[in-house]
C-alpha cells in the first residue's frame, strides 16, 4: 500500500493488447489501484510506449527486468497478460518475493476467480487465475443455474472475432479449452463441462457472443421461473463491472427429448437423466477503453481481474525492502 496516495500499486507483465487495457483501466478507471511497471519484451510496442508517456515505470527486459526496478519493492499486485508457459517462469520468480499475482493466462496455477461467482473464495491466495475470457462470461450463467437445480451437463461456445485473437491467444486454443471446462465444473458447479472457441473472421469485426447450454434435472415449471431470474440477476451481477455484458435473448427452457442420448454427455456415475436444457445466448460488448468494442473477449478479462485486485486491496502490503537483496 503506497502510503501517500492509499493506493496499492501494480504492476503488468505483458505489453500486448491485454496489459495495455489493464493500464488504460487502472490509470482512468481505479480509485485503489495504481500503476508501478509495465514490462514487456518488444521495446516498440504501443503498450511500452504508451506506459511511458503516462510516466509509467517501464522495461523491455521482462521479468528479469522488473525484479531490476527502483520501485519494485513497492509493488503489491502483479498482473500477468503474457502466456501459460511463460507465467510459470514469473510466478516462480515473484512468489518468493511475496508479489500476490493475478494470471490472465490458462496456466491456470493458482485456483479460479470469476468475479460474479467466487470474488471472496480465495482473497488469500498468492496466485489466483482468471480462467478466460470464454470461462468469465459462461461460468456465472452455470452457476446461476446450479444453485437453483443440479446441472449435469454444461457446453459453452465462445464466438470472438478473428481480429481480436491476438498471438498469445491463438497459441494457447487447447490450453483454453481445457482451462475453461476444468472452471465450469469447480466454479460453475456443473458435473461435466465443454467448452469450445470459435474465432469469427467477419468483416467488419462482430461482438463477442456466448452460448451456455446446461442439462438439468427440472421438471416443475416453477424451478423454471427461479432458474430464469436467478441468471437474470447473474447477468446484471457480471454488468456491474463489464457494462456491455447482456442477454442476447430470453432464456429458454426445453423439455430433453426422450429419445436424445444424452447419456453419452453425462459423467460417468450419472444416475438420474436430465429433464431439460437450459439454453442462454450472451453478448459482450467491450467499454473500449484502449481495445475496440468488438473485442469484448479481451475487456470481460481485463474488467474481471481489475475487479478481483481492487477487491483483494484491503490484504495486501508491499514486500519488505530487504527483498531487494535477494533479487
């Protein structure tokens, strides 16, 4: 905590797309938050350019050079928007140094955090991951609909534009899908989850859209009702922090066909067969504050992790100044 202005201080590896909106958000949007680094590994990119004419402490030299900063001491929160290979190598470097880490990556070291879902389960944790974009616009509708009834089954489809799939994202696509279902099962509360990206090459670029299909066990029309406004309010949960995040259209609720197998999507143990399918189409609309408003994938991150740090500022301190020996 920066005693002179009551501010935690941040820092952001990663000077693509995705760290620059965290600064963007951070400088603009943050009465907690404020910014200490911004690193990346290409002295010419916007993000490093952009972070110094803000007078944001910056280097090209990566982690190595950040642990090298006058003020890394003073660092509380480091956000990191570079790669699930590479925030393995980080995390390993800052947790010694008693840097609380926030990974927008899939690597998916520490546990999940979906604002809307889970802000207060792991305020402790060194290192909490941030699913993905796909994860932290589905996985509120899956839990909004297990606390209600039980979900045995949850596919999401998460449409972005081609044009906003960045380098890191189009290296990590199996990392994604894993990340994102191993979230939708411990976060969302569903038995078994899929997910699955699809990368639109409209021109000109569409909004991100979403769409969670839940098979649950409901048979009595007012579980319906409950079902339906409890994703409502989830909705408006998640567009407390994401404005341009809605529904696309009304929730619908279908009777599961007695001749669909859908034995064959259940886990295995699964005794009682689902009822119906609870089907919600998503849209998400980015504030765009550095990105366009196209690429609501990337902003529905960025929104969630400044969310989470400026929730988690009450517990954290700046690492000792005896660390800086040690690096």
């Amino acid at each position: 905590m920066n005693e002179s202005t009551g501010k935690v201080t941040v820092a952001v590896i990663g000077s693509g797309n995705i760290g620059t909106d965290l600064m963007i958000k951070v400088i603009r949007h943050s009465d907690v938050l404020q910014m200490g680094a911004m690193v990346g590994i290409d002295p010419d990119s916007d993000g490093l350019a952009r972070a110094r004419r803000l007078g944001v402490p910056t280097t090209a030299d990566g982690i190595e050079g950040l642990l090298e900063l006058d003020n890394f001491d003073e660092i509380d929160i480091v956000f990191d928007a570079t790669s699930a290979k590479a925030h393995a190598t980080h995390a390993a470097l800052l947790h010694p140094r008693g840097k609380r880490l926030i990974d927008l990556t899939p690597a998916a070291l520490g546990p999940f955090v979906v604002p809307a879902v889970n802000l207060d389960a792991h305020r402790d944790a060194p290192n909490v991951n941030m699913v993905t974009c796909g994860g932290q616009a589905t996985i509120p509708v899956v839990a909004a609909v297990s606390r209600v009834a039980p979900v045995a089954y949850a596919e999401i489809v998460a449409s972005i534009a081609s044009r906003s799939a960045g380098p890191g994202t189009r290296a990590n696509i199996d990392e994604f899908t894993e990340t994102t279902a191993e979230a939708i099962e411990t976060v969302g509360g569903a038995q078994r989850g899929k997910a699955v990206i699809v990368l639109n090459p409209a021109e000109p670029p569409l909004l991100m859209r979403d769409t969670v299909l839940c098979l649950t066990d409901a048979p009595d029309p007012a579980t319906h009702d409950r079902i339906r406004a409890s994703i409502e309010q989830m909705v408006a949960e998640v567009a407390a922090y994401v404005p341009g995040y809605r529904l696309k259209q009304p929730v619908q609720i279908t009777p599961v066909p007695a001749d669909q197998p859908v034995h064959t999507l259940l886990a295995d143990g699964t005794t009682t067969i689902p009822t119906h399918q609870v089907s919600v189409f998503l849209e998400v609309e980015g504030a765009a504050h550095y990105l366009p408003a196209y690429a609501g994938n990337l902003d529905i991150m960025t929104s969630a992790a400044v969310r989470y740090a400026e929730s988690i500022a009450d517990t954290v301190t700046a690492a000792p100044a005896t660390q800086g020996a040690n690096r």
